[in-house]
C-alpha cells in the first residue's frame, strides 16, 4: 500500500468543538448568554486557520483500482467556488465558503463555522492522469477521483527468448 | 439559546455539527453543518424546549477501505437546542442545501420587538 508524505493531523470531526465535556456546561445554564459569546470564539479558533485566515480542510484519501480518491467536506461551498489542479503528484484544492443570508438586523448567538477561504496541497505516493481527474460536489461532500497515470503503472514486461 | 451536551459525540456514533446561530428580529436562525446527509433522512423534534436535531448519513465507502489519509470521521449527526426563548414551535421550519441545515425558529408573535410609538404633546400655544 502506498504512503502519503505529507503527514497531516488525524482528528475525527467529532473533535472539532470544545464543546464535548464542557465543565461549565452546568454553570451555563445560569449564564448563557454571556458565556456564548466566548465559547463562540474559542470554538472558532479550533479550525486550523493559518495567520493569512486560510484553513486546511481535512481530507480522506484511499486507493482503488489504480485509482486515488480524495473525499473532502465543503459545506456551505458552491461549485464555482471550488478549484483543483493536479500536476504530477501534487494535489491542490482551493475553495471559498462565502457568507450566505447575512442579514443587517442579524446578531450572532454562536459563530462555529467559518468563512473563507480554504486550501489544501497534497504529495500523492505517485503521478496522476491529469485529464482523467474527476470531481463530484453532493450535499457538501466532494469527492476527487485521481487516476494513476500510464507512466506510473507497473508494466509487465515481456522477455524475449531469443 | 443554550446547547445541551446530552447526545454530544461523546458515544462515538454521532457526529455534533457546528453550528451559526443568528437572532433577527421574526426569528432564531441555526446554520448547522451537516454535509452528507440527506433531506429525507434528516428529523427535527421539538420538545419541551428542546430543538433536537438528527441526520443521517450512510457509510460512503465500505468499511474495508484502507485510508492513505483520514482526518475525519463519517457517521451520523446530532445535535439538541435548549431555547429559553419564546417561540412559535408550530412554525420551525428547515431547509437544507449544500450540506448545510438552516432551521428557521419564528418568534412567538408577543416576543417580537415592537416600535413603541411616542406620543408627541400637541404644543400648547398660549
């Protein structure tokens, strides 16, 4: 099995919030209002966000039949806003979540999702046919299909007898 | 609007989504995160003042794949509202596109903020 070399978190999305064994979620109760706004930015700072504002979203990636495949959740992105390029083993996506409704008389209660701009490079273990690259966005979902390029699969070479 | 931690993903199978949450001034807005998932398979409750919200989401690749990378998780989501707020629970509605949830909690209509008009005395003009 192929490795990737960009070596990368492994969090579960389950992680994303502090939420989770909140010990102040007693004391909450009394005093939410007040403590929602904190908890608000404190939850937002989870997200990898890089100094320039850019966050790194999470991928999976796995291999079928010759075949990379790279899954990643873009909720709240749209089609047009999505960008990918391969180029040998190098994978690229850049997406942009824009900020949707916002209403002028709207306050926010709670901030967990962010807004932005969102990039992700990968090493793949070998060189992808560019012109077979696939993507499909479904319901947030999207999903990259990497070929392995013919220079890259294994040849089985005949020996000639002579 | 508080969140209850009762169904947080503490049990492994349930996925907590992030969440917006914005005030105007008819209703509650939650913007919740849920990609993957579909319309018909997600339910929305509401009891005694809590807002449950569930969605389900089927396995998208067997369970036999070998990851070269996996950073998160897939499975199913769920996620409870306290709202300590009056509200018209008989018109929540909830729309879902692009993966994300907007569930629209009206104002119960006596909740609402008013513009209270002031009276003006008319000047008494001696």
């Amino acid at each position: 099995m192929a490795t990737i070399r960009n070596a990368c978190v492994r969090t579960p999305s389950s992680a994303r919030s502090l939420v989770a064994g909140d010990p102040f979620a007693a004391l909450r109760s009394d005093v939410g209002w007040i403590l929602d706004a904190f908890r608000g930015a404190d939850t937002t700072s989870q997200l990898r966000r890089s100094p320039a504002g850019v966050f790194a979203p999470r991928l999976n990636v796995w291999e079928q039949n010759e075949t990379l495949y790279a899954e990643v959740e873009l909720p709240g992105v749209k089609q047009e806003d999505i960008e990918l390029s391969v180029q040998g083993r190098q994978f690229t996506l850049k997406a942009e979540r824009k900020m949707s409704g916002a209403a002028d008389d709207a306050s926010i209660h709670r901030r967990e999702v962010a807004f932005g701009e969102a990039q992700r490079s990968l090493q793949l273990p070998y060189d992808i046919d560019a012109d077979g690259v696939r993507a499909e966005l479904k319901n947030g979902v999207l999903t990259v299909t990497l070929p392995k390029a013919a220079s890259a699969k294994a040849r089985k070479i005949t020996v000639n007898a002579q | 609007m508080n969140t209850t931690e009762s169904t947080s993903s503490q049990s492994g199978r349930h996925y907590r989504p992030d969440v917006n949450i914005r005030e105007t001034s008819d209703a509650f807005l939650l913007h919740l995160d849920m990609p993957g998932t579909k319309a018909e398979t997600i339910s929305l409750t509401f009891d005694n003042g809590t807002l449950h919200v569930q969605g389900d989401v089927a396995p998208r690749q067997p369970d036999s794949t070998e990851y070269l990378l996996r950073e998160y998780g897939v499975g199913n989501f769920s996620r409870s509202f306290e709202i300590n707020r009056r509200i018209d629970a008989a018109n929540i509605s909830a729309d879902y596109s692009d993966g994300v949830l907007t569930v629209t909690v009206p104002k119960a209509e006596d909740s609402k903020p008013k513009k209270i008009q002031v009276k003006v005395e008319p000047k008494n003009l001696n």
